[in-house]
C-alpha cells in the first residue's frame, strides 16, 4: 500500500493519515510526485531509491525490488546524504542543511514527535516503545520551505 504525501501545503494532515496507518502496524509507503499538472510543479517532487550494494546495477528489476522493499525516500527539495539504520539507532545526513533555518524530525507510534534536531548529520538511539521511527526534514520557511521524508522503520524487539 501507498500513500501520496502531496503538496507541501497539506502535507501535515497527509501526514497524520499515514501515521494513523502506521500505529495500527499497516506497513504503508510513501510518496511524493509532482502532480504534473502544471509547468510551475515539474520536478518539484520525486523519489530516491538506494539498492542493496554498490555492485548492484540500477536496472529496472534493481529498483523495482528497492521501491516494493521500502529502500526509498521522498522529497521536494532536501536530499538525504546518508540513512544508516543498525539494530539500535537510525541515523541520517542531509545536504546542504542551514541550523538557523532547518531542521530534522525523528517521529515516532501515533505521529509523536521523538526528537528534534537541528544539525545536518543527527543519531536516534532507539529507546524502546516508538514502534516505528520515520524522519521527516524541513529546509527553510514559508514558501522557501521543502520538505523530505523517509520510509518508516518499525522497531523489533528481542
């Protein structure tokens, strides 16, 4: 199942939508587009997918397998330079990241915000209870604003 985040505008009631998918344990990507429906929207969102080593090749069956696996993030402007996820932490990087003006989400079971941070490359360490963990990044304000998610990662514990 897929659920498109949309326009930056209504992005947070989209993205309440999808947390409620979420705490109920429904396993939901998501996704942004561009809508096409106008010039001004072309490229304005897109999605990046990461394969499974660098010796995979980026063919059509490579990707395919990272989108249906959840190996993708969406965006409208940031881009993730790193999202290492080991057995106790998620951690993430982001491009051209300003602390004055950007920040980094980590959010967690019924939309609760976990962390906030506000340095280009943070560290979550699980603590036990999130149920899943998802990052959101805004960059700048306003109209200036863009906006970039990753996938949801459910927490297991042994």
């Amino acid at each position: 199942d897929a659920l498109d985040i949309g326009d930056v505008a209504i992005a947070e009631p989209f993205e309440a939508v999808w947390d409620s998918y979420l705490s109920t344990k429904h396993r939901v990507f998501a996704f942004v587009g561009d809508g096409g429906n106008s010039f001004k929207n072309v490229n304005s969102g897109w999605v990046a997918a990461w394969l499974k080593s660098s010796d995979d090749q980026p063919t059509v069956q490579n990707i395919c397998a990272a989108l249906s696996e959840g190996n993708f993030y969406f965006s409208r402007g940031p881009k993730f330079a790193s999202i290492v996820i080991t057995k106790n932490t998620l951690e993430v990087s982001v491009d051209g990241f300003n602390p004055a003006t950007d920040q980094i989400d980590f959010i967690g079971l019924h939309g609760k915000l976990l962390n906030r941070a506000t340095a280009a490359s943070v560290r979550y360490v699980l603590l036990g209870g999130e149920g899943y963990v998802r990052v959101h990044v805004r960059q700048g304000h306003g109209e200036a604003r863009r906006d970039a998610w990753t996938q949801s990662y459910f927490v297991k514990y042994e």
